[in-house]
C-alpha cells in the first residue's frame, strides 16, 4: 500500500485528508498505543460530518441564511424535535450539494445546510421535494391552528413581500 501510495509521506497525508477532510474516522498510533506507526484503523465506515475545518465560519452564516436555517435535504428546521434523538432538538450543519468525493468544492455555490441526520446519511435524502399540488393537499387538510402556524412562518420569512 505504501509503494501503491507513492512513498510513506504521501501514504500518510493521504490518510490525514480522508481523516480531515473527508471525515473517516481513522486512527493511528498517536491515537491508540497498540497501533504502531504506519499502523491505520478504521473505526466506521461512516463519515462524521466534515468542514468545521474546512469551511470558514462566515461562509457557514451566509449558506445557513441563505437556506432559512432549514435543512435542504429533508426540510426539519434548526430547533425542531429530533426524530432520531427524542432529548434534542434539530441541529444544521453544512454539507456539499455536489459531494465532496465527487470533486464538489468547499465554496458558497456548491454549499448548504443540512440536518446533522441527513449529513450522516440517517434518513433517505434523496426523496424529491413535494410537487406544488401535494404540498397543498397537506396545507389544505391540516387544522387551522397548523395552518395559522404556517402564514405566520411565511409572513416572517416574506416579511410583508406579500402584501404588494
Ligand atoms: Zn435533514
């Protein structure tokens, strides 16, 4: 593996950009004394969410802005119950509309936010948005209390836009 990597150095900064970069939990002899160095291993296969690192904090505030701090995978806003942790509320990350390992880039354009269960890839993402029609069905048939909650968030979100 290490001929195959071009020689231990770039052996090992491979190893750093999967840990850092592409957020595979990858151990090695630093991390636990029964390693020895040039000794990896893979805790899971699934990568924690990236780009604190990578991603600087005011690009973060402009993408959680710009998607109305609202996760664009599934729709669960920041403070929403947690469906799969019952004791917390919605938490947003970012992540990459093109994926990382599919050369997306770290950039404004290629960014947006995302629930941390979508990130970690805890639900099915890639379901399609409600058409127009469906999402009045919803509207429609929900109780008045839910559909006052509704244009009260489209009235904070449009903030009297609506009215011209
Ligand atoms: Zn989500």
């Amino acid at each position: 593996m290490r001929e195959a990597a071009g020689g231990i150095s770039e052996w090992a900064r491979r190893v750093r950009e999967l840990r850092d970069e592409q957020g595979y939990d990858i151990l090695t002899h630093k991390d636990r004394a029964d390693l020895k160095p040039g000794q990896y291993m893979l805790l899971t296969a699934r990568r924690r969410a990236i780009l604190d690192r990578t991603i600087s904090k005011e690009i973060r505030a402009r993408v959680l802005e710009r998607n109305g701090f609202t996760c664009q995978a599934c729709g669960a806003a920041a403070g929403d119950p947690d469906p799969f942790h019952p004791d917390r509320t919605i938490r947003l990350t970012i992540g990459h509309i093109v994926d990382f390992s599919k050369g997306g880039k770290s950039e404004f354009g290629n960014l947006r936010a995302e629930c941390t269960n979508c990130n970690e890839g805890l639900q099915n993402t890639s379901l399609p948005k409600p058409s127009r029609i469906e999402l009045f069905k919803q509207i429609r048939r929900a109780t008045l209390d839910d559909q006052r909650v509704v244009l009260e968030w489209l009235e904070r979100k449009f903030g009297g836009r609506s009215k011209s």
